[in-house]
C-alpha cells in the first residue's frame, strides 16, 4: 500500500499545483503564483505550516518504501484502506473542481494589492474554502491507504494550516476588499463544511 500512496500523493500534488498553474497561465498569460515571502505573523506559521504538513504526509510512505518501520496496522486493514483511495479520489476531483470553478481568478498565495472578484459559485455556493477541504480530505486518504505516523502528523499540521491561513489571513483580506458581498457570503456558507461557520 506504501507504493499506492505515494503515487496517490503525487498525483494530487501535481494536479493541484504545477497542472493548475500550467492550466491558469494559458488562460490568463500569468501563473496565478505570488512567491513574494510571507509577512510575519499569521501568513508565515500558515505557510509553514501548511509546507510541513504537505511534506510529511508524503514522507510517510516514502520512508514505509524505503523500510523504515513507522507504520501501523489498523484494525480492519481493507475498510481502512478501501476508504483512504475513496478520500483521495473525492478530496482531489472536490479542490481541481474549486480550483477551475475560480478560473482567472484562481490564486496560490496573496497579493494584498490584487482586487479579484469573489467567487460564490460551484462549490464555492456551499463553503468558503473547498480546495483546502479537498486538499485535508486528499491528505487523510493519503494517510489512511498507508497508515504511518508522519503521515498522521502531516494531516494535523495541515488542518491546523489551512485552519490559521483562512481565518487569520484570507478572510481578513476579503472582509476588507468585498465588504457587505462577502459577509452575506459567509452568512450563507460554511467554512470548510457546508453546515458548518
């Protein structure tokens, strides 16, 4: 299952990132990419954060591969891991799905001189951030189609991420650049969960 994973990550990272970029510059001419460093505060443990918790679920079935024995077995191995490629295949199409729905207005990273529009359609009618919801439900599959313990760790610190990025460093910014729109917006909306603010 460690090989299975692994390519299971790849595969999300490449679809969610460098095919996403690749995808956003033929329609707009730009990468979509604001690489500038993070301001201090909030942005950077978001950022860093958000690197770690990425690495690491990565990193625990490429160390499981190489044989370094830090996995464990969970109790019914099959459902386990039946359930960890259906969390993957779902949390994957559910962030390439937001991440097309924003179209131009797609962004990794933030310009705080940027004026995009808000995009309220597509998923983005049921929640505020479905492509770290998807991004966390890849990362769970990831780690329950070969259970290890960085790979664990990897899930924890990217939900704490994508937890701190939105609230402390996204909302803020389209609180202040939407106003009254984003507000009826969130009002209607959950955050990562559709029933949930």
């Amino acid at each position: 299952m460690s090989a299975a994973a692994l390519i299971g990550a790849v595969v999300a990272l490449v679809v969610l990132l460098p095919a996403r970029v690749l995808a956003h510059r033929r329609r707009t001419g730009r990468t979509g990419v604001v690489l500038r460093r993070s301001a201090p505060g909030a942005p950077r443990r978001a950022a860093a954060l958000l690197a770690v918790g990425t690495v690491l679920v990565g990193l625990g079935p490429a160390g499981h591969l190489v044989g370094l024995d830090w996995a464990w077995t969970p109790g019914d191995a099959f459902i386990t891991h039946a359930a960890g490629f259906l969390l993957l295949a779902a949390g994957l199409a559910w962030a390439a799905w937001a991440q097309a729905t924003m179209r131009e207005h797609w962004r990794m990273g933030q310009d705080e001189g940027e004026r995009t529009e808000l995009v309220t359609t597509g998923p983005f009618g049921r929640m505020r951030h479905p492509i770290y919801t998807g991004m966390v439900v890849v990362a769970l599959g990831v780690a329950m189609i070969d259970p290890t313990y960085p790979g664990a760790a990897g899930v924890v610190l990217l939900l704490i991420g994508v937890r701190l990025q939105a609230i402390q460093v996204e909302e803020p910014h389209l609180r202040t650049v939407h106003g009254p729109a984003y507000e009826a917006w969130a009002r209607r909306t959950g955050r990562f969960l559709p029933p949930m603010g």
